[in-house]
C-alpha cells in the first residue's frame, strides 16, 4: 500500500517537528489559486476521525467544531479537514508541488479516494521538510498558556508522555520550540 503523502499537519508542543503555519502565510497569493486550492481541500474524503476537534494554532476564536476532527484525503495526499480554516482566514499558501498539483487535476478525483483504506499510512516525511517563506514567525504551541506551560513542565522533568516523544529529533524540536514561545512572550 503506497502511503499518502501528509500536508498541512501543524506544530505544536505535542508535535514539534511539524511546520508552523505562520511559516506559510502569504496575502500576496493571487485569489482565484488560493479559491481553488481552498475548493479542492474542501473536497477531500474522510479517512478516520479524532476524538475531539483540532484547534487554531493562531487562537482566533473560531468555534472548535468548525476546525473538524477528520483527515481528509484525494488518494495522494493527507491533511486535516481545519487545513482549510487556515487557507481561508489565515492566508496561508501550500508549498508550490502541491498547489501546481491541485492546479493541474481536472476535477477532483473522487475514484481514487475509493480504494484507500482507513488504515493506510500516512508519511510526513516530505512535509516535515518544508520550511515555508517566513522563517522567524511563530503561532501559539499549545490551545492554551496554561496548557503550554503544563507541557514544558512535564517535558523539562523528563515525564513526556510518551516514546515517540522522546527522540532525538523531537526533543531537539521541542527545545526550540519553547525557546521561539518564551522569546514571543517575554
Ligand atoms: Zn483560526
């Protein structure tokens, strides 16, 4: 089974080896390729469900519910069904493959979604690689202060949550992370 590819999966203290969706934004990106990336993502078929809805990496106030609980997916690719949120009201723009690609379907090809199973995996690899085009910008880390502070709590004493967490590269990401948060909020 081919993984899909993820995109649009975003940072947080939980998940710091994502990108971070002030990374991406652009308000220079022409209207009618941002409305049709935005109808495409929008068309994506429901892969699995969450327990609990996602929420805004920029704290806009928007109403969970609307931020969905799914991953979507075209049969290529994976990204959460709030990816369209941060489209739409943030001005994020979605690496340049992956718009050429959107750009390039006829029509969106609900076919291909038929055949892929709930259970298919999904590889970040390619997505962790993109570092969008404002480097230094940074969105909130965690839905809350409160809970950002509990997690680097937990995290500086070594309590984390759980292996996946603990690797190299993830604690690397993480340090910096909260470094970025710290800097912001002082
Ligand atoms: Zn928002």
């Amino acid at each position: 089974m081919e993984p899909l590819i993820g995109i649009g999966f975003w940072r947080s203290l939980l998940e710091p080896e994502l990108p971070d969706p002030a990374w991406f934004i652009d308000a220079q990106w022409p209207q009618h390729e941002r409305q049709m990336v935005l109808d495409y993502l929008l068309q994506g078929k429901p892969l699995c469900y969450w327990m609990g809805y996602s929420w805004c990496r920029f704290r806009c106030g928007t109403a969970a519910a609307s931020m969905g609980a799914a991953d979507l997916t075209d049969g290529t690719y994976c990204w959460p069904e709030g990816l369209a949120h941060y489209v739409h009201r943030h001005l994020v723009r979605l690496p340049e493959s992956f718009v050429q690609y959107v750009l390039g379907q006829a029509s969106f090809p609900t076919a291909a979604t038929t055949a892929v199973p709930e259970s298919c995996p999904v590889d970040m690899t390619w997505w962790q690689q993109q570092a969008g085009w404002n480097p230094k910008a940074c969105s909130f880390p965690a839905e809350t202060d409160e809970q950002a502070q509990r997690t680097i709590r937990a995290f500086e004493r070594e309590m984390v949550l759980e292996p996946s967490m603990l690797t190299h590269a993830a604690c690397k990401a993480r340090t910096h992370l909260i470094k970025q948060w710290r800097a912001k909020n002082s």
